[in-house]
C-alpha cells in the first residue's frame, strides 16, 4: 500500500510501471496494490492520470482509493 497525497514527486507512477513489469512476468498471483491518497486542490486531473494508466496496463490487482475531504 502507497498512502499519502498523489504527486508526481510521490512516485504513484512508478508503483504502477513496476506492478505491470511484475504482472508481465507473472510474478504477482498473490499481490494486491493499494494506492490510497488524494489530490491537492486543482490537481484531481493526477489521480485520474494513474486511473487511466491502470485501466491500460490491465492491472486488475492495483487499486486507487481517493479520498475526498
């Protein structure tokens, strides 16, 4: 799990690169990734970023929880 505000600096990205190099070697049967955060203000289009990347690297065993305060 990846908790904490969703930046570019945070490295949410990188944590879904590397859970699709492990799914492509299919070394994640038994893995779940959880990215648990929210955006700062004005910035909702970044968690919509990493939604998308998901849904494109097919990765059914990462999910992102935003939270909304």
């Amino acid at each position: 799990m990846l908790a904490g505000r969703i930046n570019r600096m945070k490295g949410q990205a990188l944590l879904i690169e590397a859970a699709a190099e492990l799914q492509r070697r299919g070394r994640i049967e038994y893995v779940r990734f959880v990215i648990v955060g929210d955006t700062a203000p004005g910035l909702t289009y970044l968690s919509a970023q990493l939604k998308t990347k998901v849904a494109l690297l097919c990765l059914d065993t990462l999910h992102i929880l935003t939270l909304y305060r």
